[in-house]
C-alpha cells in the first residue's frame, strides 16, 4: 500500500510539472492584435505534438485486509485545469468491479482483495472525457496494475504420500528417493518460494538434503528381519527455513529389501524318526527343514548327508516346494544289527552372497535319529503326550498339515498303520497317510469358523491290528485376510439444514472377522460413485475410524431429504480386501440450540440411475418386438388360407394304377369282400335287351347244380357280364380312365372253377372264349388270353 501510494506521489509531482511548463507556454502566446504574428504562432502551436498522459506501472498488495479501499494510483490529463469539466474513465480487467476511479480526481481504489496466485496482474485502458459533451479529450491509453506477492501460500508435496525402498545394511549415505514441494508464491520476489527440507520423524534412521529433498540413509545396519518398513515424516518450509516461513508436510514409507544376510537354522539340533527293519529301499523315514529369515530366492537351500555310515544307509532330497529335506532309505536296514542310526543332515544356502561372508558361516547342520523297530506292542507315538501343528487357513487340498510319528518297540518291529478317529472329525477335513503319518487337508478350512481342531490318530501294527494305540492332535488355523471389513452397524446419520461446511456430522467405525497378528489397520474413502459429491467429504482420521463432515454451506430438504452415502472400507492385508457400507444421512429441521425437530424419510441416491431416456427407448424396443411377432403370425395365416384354395381348385386327372393282387378271403383288409359273396343285391339294369334277374343267380347256381351234378351253363356268366359293361358305361359318375379291378373270390363248389387266366392257360379246356372279342374294346385283351388261335405278335 505504502509503495502504491509513493508512485501516486511522483506521477502526481510528474504531472503537476508538465502542467506548469504547458502554463508557461501558454503565457508566451502574443496578443490578439499582432495578427500576422499570432497567426503564425498559432500555426506553430497546432504543429507541436504533446503528450497528454504519463504513465507507469501501478502496484497493489495482495491479500490485502483493510476495510477502506485500497489506494493504487491516480491518472492526470495536462488538459485538466481543475475545474471539474474532466471525466475520468476506465476500463478492462477489473474495472468497475475490482479497481474504480473518481471521475473528477482520477484516483484508482481496488474494492476486492486481490490474490497473486490466481492472477499476477490486470490490463485497464484509461480514457479523459468532456463532462458536459462526454466526447474524448485525449485518446485512450493503458495500463497495467500488478499484484505484489506476499507469502501467504505454504509449500505443498503434490505427489505424496511416497513409497520407497533401500537393501538391508545399505552404507550411510545411500540415496533412497526424492520428494519434492512446491509453492504457489511468487519465485522472482523474495524468499517466499525458496523450500528447505527436514526430517520430524524417523530422522533417527533417515536424513533429507535440505535443498534437493533426497533422502539418504543414516545407519549403517538398517536390517530387514529386525523392521521391514520405516515411515517418515519429512518437512518443507518456505522463505528459506526463516522465521515466519510457512511449511508443508508429506509421510514417505520406505520399504527395507531383503539381501541374502541369514545363514540357514535348524530349529531342532536332532530330529527323530522310527522305520521298520522290513521297510523297502525308497521309503521316506521323515522330512526335516531349516529355516532362513531372508525372502525369496535367498531362502532357497540344499541339504547334504556329510557323515559316511549315515550317507551309506539313508538319502536325503530337498522338497523343491516346501524346502523340506526328505529322508528316505538307501540300503535295507537290520535291526538287529543296530537299532539306532544318527545321520548328520546339513542345510547350504544355494545363493551366498560374497558380500557378507564375513558375517559367518551360511550352512547349519542337524542330526537325524533313526530308530529301526522290531516290536510287537502297541506303537508309541512320539511325541507321547500330543502333538500341535500349525496350517495356514488358505492352504490347499492335499496341503501337508504335519506328520505324526508312533513306533512299534517290540522286536518284530512290526509296521504302524495310522488312521483318524472319525468320531474326532466327522466332516473328514483331515487325511492321514496311513504309511508315513502325514496329515494333509481334505477340505477347505475357514479359521473364523474353527480356529482349533482337536482330532484322535490311531496307530496300529500292520500284522495285529489288535495291538493299537491313539494320540491326540492339536491343529491350529493360522489366520490369512480372507474377510473384507465391513461397518459396524447399519449407519444413519441426521444433519441441520442450516449445517456450516466442515461440520463434522458423524464418525464410523469398521470390524473384521479375521485377526493379523500386527492388528488391523483400516483405510476410508468414498466410493468411486460418489468421489464427486459436493455435498460430504470423508475423513480418515487414522485410528481406524473416519467422520463424516458437509462440504456445503446449508442444506434444504423441500428439495431433498435423503442422502444415501456410499463408503469404501479397505482392510491393509495382504491381500487388501474391501466392502462398500451406505450411511444415510437425513436433513432434519432443528432449532437454535442443534437440537432435531423433526426429519422427512424420501430417499435419495448419489449414485446413477436409470435415465428417462434410456427408459423410453427400452419401451421402443419391446414396442417394435411386438409388432414384428405379429406381423410374422399375420403372414402364416394368410399362406394358410391361399393354400387351402388352391388344394380345392386342383381339378386335375389322375391315374390310379391297381397292380397288387389280393390277399383271397383272408384279407379283409385291402378288399370288401362283401360285394362278391352277396350279388343278389346289385342293382338292376332296365333295357329292351334285359335278360334274366340278376338277384336269381345263387339260386340259378344251386339248382342246376343239383340237378345236372355240378355241370354249370357260363351262358349265365356272359349275361352277367355284359350287363355290369353295361351298368358301368351307363353310370355318369364312373371316372373316364381305364380301371382295372380284381374279382378273386370262387366261393365253395364254384361250378366257374377259378378265375385265374393263368389256371385257365394250363388246362386243356376246349371251352370257347371268343364271344369275349363281341364285349367291346374293354375286354380284347382279355379275348386274346382265350383265343384258341396263335396269339397275336406284339404291336399289331
């Protein structure tokens, strides 16, 4: 402000000085009565170009607090004689609103405070009007108006919070990473910008450069097995670290990474198993393992018989999966050559680092005791009163759970034979190997609905399953994050409507069903749905409980009643699980003191719906299904009817050709036979040439029969026929093609004998057929099966 005002000063004192040199100019003009002279004064006077505005840059202070306007400059015209006929205007960036003049005075105030981080600086263009005409004196010119930085803006870690890592006993001075912060204020004025860093916690192990903001070690034997990960707090303040200076802080976690610095350990100095002198050669005696406190592929170790009997009797392999060493049997043994055989197993690091051979030797040894029995009592289980074993709850089908272990002490070392007590496991979640006593899983465990499980192995002798005895097994499930965290309770929450931003309205809490052994350590967000609310920010407050606080000034529950907030709860593993629990929120009416009057119940989602939209063009679709199906059933009914009309105007002829031959009287199926056995009841036919009633012809048959014995006349067949040609060219509904019919019936004592033309080819009957050529053309075919002369050659 001071600044602002001292330049007013001098271009005030500035202007006020051309102003007088102009005065005395104009003194110097002649008389009107020197015509000739003034008039060539004149013409000099509107040749002179002068400069009507002096100009520099004006300055404001930001952030500025007073409750008067602040002073920035003042314009001046030389045409101003002060009289008050001036008017001072202008315009641009701010004016009017930001930066006003006085119109008479041409002094500039700034209304607004004003901050440099969200603009630097405002171009305005002044101008000098007549009051009276409001026509320009001088032409418009500009400025420009700066904000001058304060330090009002604390350095910021943008990319925090940092993850890094260092190797284990890494020197001093080992870079680890670099943080970086940065400051919003002005860097070419003062020390506002200029950052120096430092450590507030952990500084015990890690140093920061105050100037770079890398971080470096400082121990020289940070070790892994001892603490995997050291969290930092790390410090930038500004103005060069001064006094005043404004600061930033940022967590960086720095993850400690394994080198191979761990020799292999036995846990045991000596392992004891038993075998039987009659186990095969292969047989596994029992499995052994060496632990190493480092990861990865630094665990990964071989293991060695180093004495010489041992190496002779016994083989040892390496479980590429579990880094068991397995003892099996090389050579036969003999118990009663020697009972107990002591192998020195020893365990090697396959990938030793030269670096730290000087922090001892990376190999251990054990001794493995085998006992050969030879006994016929019950086996003895070792060890005798129980034992506990651990299995991870993830662990998979078949997963080695442990091994037991009952020896036979007898003589006859007979073999042991192990299997469960179902009683102790009715849902068969353990098997046994009945050989070698190796528990494996046979389903899959859930630890937060058993954590123990007490089961019973029978041990009994192969040869004499009366010789038996049990042990009891202690199995614990060792916890693995397989439950994600859910919120405590169902969560509702109520919030004025004339609630102030940042108020905290509600705090939750989470549980989890699984237990780490470093305890649980839960992170709050919101759920992606409803990361861009405006209405509710989350705050983790690190303890494993967050609040809930409005980010808006009032709420109004005419316009909505219900919030439903969705909330991400992550668990911190490994693996990291997560749920989403909803807290409802109702804006509630209360009084002056807080207190809830009363709260409406219409809910109301922050998360996405189904848009009007997308539902009126879902009824489109199934509009235009409908219509599709019935347009289809439409158009097969219509192909329906135009075939029906046209199978009904089908006129066409057709030929029916008879070939078969019937089946006698016993096919009642192809024939109705009832028209030959009954042909008293053929129509009759009323012509001049009628001959005898056909309706007396069985009777006609079966008198002459009688009387002539068995001689029939065939004068009556004749008639008989000619009158069914006649009949049948007669009847106006016989169809005009050719028809061919088959008459097979004979009758008991026919006196017509068969039919048949082939039975009548092959006898030697002089009988005479040839009135059949007088029939017509129906029968000349069958006139010629007759004719007593030579038949006719084809095609005549």
């Amino acid at each position: 402000m001071a600044s602002s005002g001292m330049v007013g000063t001098s271009f005030l004192l500035l202007l006020l000085g051309i102003l007088h040199r102009c005065s005395c100019e104009g003194s110097a003009t002649p008389r009107t009565s020197d015509k000739g002279k003034a008039k060539d004064e004149g013409l000099m006077s509107h040749e002179r170009v002068k400069r009507g505005w002096v100009w520099n840059q004006f300055f404001v202070v930001e952030e500025y607090t007073g409750t008067e306007p602040l002073y920035v400059g003042k314009i001046h015209s030389d045409s101003d004689e002060g009289d008050g006929t001036i008017k001072y205007t202008i315009s641009g960036e701010g004016a009017g609103t930001i930066f006003i003049i006085d119109e008479i005075t041409g002094d500039i105030h700034a209304t607004e405070r004003l901050d440099r981080e969200e603009k630097t600086f405002y171009t305005l263009r002044a101008q000098a009007r007549d009051r009276l005409s409001d026509l320009p004196l001088e032409p418009e010119s500009e400025f420009v108006i700066k904000v001058q930085d304060i330090n009002d803006s604390e350095p910021k870690f943008l990319e925090g919070p940092y993850i890094g890592s260092v190797a284990e006993l890494s020197p001093i001075g080992t870079s680890v990473m670099k943080v970086t912060a940065s400051d919003a204020d002005d860097p070419t004025y003062g020390s506002s910008a200029r950052v120096v860093y430092s450590v507030l916690e952990g500084e015990k192990f890690f140093t920061v450069d105050n100037q770079t903001g890398v971080i470096l070690t400082a121990v020289p034997d940070l070790d892994r097995e001892t603490q995997d990960r050291y969290e930092l707090v790390v410090k930038a303040t500004d103005m060069a670290g001064q006094m005043g200076g404004l600061s930033g802080s940022t967590t960086v976690t720095i993850v400690i990474t394994d080198v191979n610095d761990s020799p292999p350990r036995f846990p045991q100095k000596m392992y004891q198993f038993s075998v039987s002198e009659g186990a095969p050669v292969g047989t596994p005696v029992g499995r052994v393992m060496a632990t190493d406190a480092d990861m990865g592929e630094n665990t990964d170790m071989s293991y060695l018989i180093t004495d010489e009997e041992g190496g002779e009797l016994f083989r040892v392999t390496t479980d590429g999966d579990t880094q068991e060493a397995i003892i099996t049997i090389r050579k036969p043994l003999d118990f009663e050559s020697k009972r107990t055989h002591n192998v020195v197993v020893e365990a090697v690091n396959k990938h030793a680092d030269p670096r730290f051979v000087d922090l001892g030797s990376f190999r251990d040894q054990t001794i493995v005791r085998v006992t050969v029995t030879d006994s016929d009592e019950p086996p003895v289980f070792q060890p005798a009163e129980g034992a506990v074993m651990e299995v991870q709850e993830d662990a998979r089908l078949g997963a080695l759970v442990g091994i037991v272990t009952a020896m036979d002490p007898d003589m006859e070392n007979a073999p042991v034979r192990y299997s469960i007590d179902r009683g102790t496991d009715q849902e068969k979640i353990f098997n046994i190997d009945a050989v070698t006593g190796t528990i494996t899983l046979g389903k899959i465990l859930d630890r937060e609905t058993a954590g123990w499980h007490n089961i019973t192995v029978a041990a009994v002798e192969a040869d004499n399953p009366l010789m038996a005895s049990q042990s009891s097994v202690s199995i614990r499930i060792l916890d693995v994050n397989d439950n994600p965290p859910e919120l405590a309770t169902p969560y509702e929450a109520s919030i004025c409507e004339d609630a102030k931003p940042g108020q905290l309205i509600h705090t939750i809490s989470v549980v989890d069903r699984d237990e780490p052994q470093s305890g649980h350590r839960f992170y709050f967000t919101l759920a992606p749905e409803a990361a861009n609310n405006r209405h509710f920010t989350l705050w983790d407050v690190k303890d494993n409980t967050a609040g809930i606080r409005t980010q808006r000034t009032g709420f109004n529950r005419q316009e909505q009643n219900v919030y439903l907030l969705p909330i991400l709860v992550v668990d911190s593993g490994p693996p990291a699980l997560s749920s989403t629990g909803t807290l409802t929120i109702h804006v509630c009416g209360c009084d002056t003191e807080g207190a809830i009057q009363s709260c409406n119940a219409t809910a109301y989602a922050i998360s996405a719906s189904l848009s009007p939209g997308a539902l009126i063009a879902l009824l489109v679709c199934i509009l235009i299904l409908i219509v599709l199906v019935l347009l289809i059933l439409t158009l097969k009914r219509h192909r329906k009817g135009q075939r029906m009309t046209e199978d009904e105007e089908d006129m066409r002829d057709n030929v029916i050709k008879y070939n078969d031959e019937g089946g006698g009287e016993q096919d009642t199926q192809a024939y109705d036979m009832s028209a030959l056995r009954n042909l008293y009841d053929f129509p009759e036919v009323k012509s001049a040439e009628a001959g005898p009633d056909l309706r007396t012809l069985p009777q006609w048959i079966q008198s002459h029969a009688a009387g002539d014995g068995g001689a029939a006349d065939f004068s009556l067949f004749k008639g008989y026929i000619r009158k069914k040609v006649e009949q049948a060219d007669a009847d106006l509904s016989v169809p005009p093609y050719d028809s061919f019919q088959t008459y097979a019936f004979e009758g008991s004592s026919s006196p017509a004998l068969s039919l048949s033309s082939i039975h009548t080819l092959s006898t030697t009957s002089e009988q005479d057929f040839s009135y059949l050529s007088d029939w017509g053309p129906r029968f000349r075919q069958l006139a010629g099966f007759y004719s007593l002369g030579p038949p006719e050659e084809e095609g005549s």
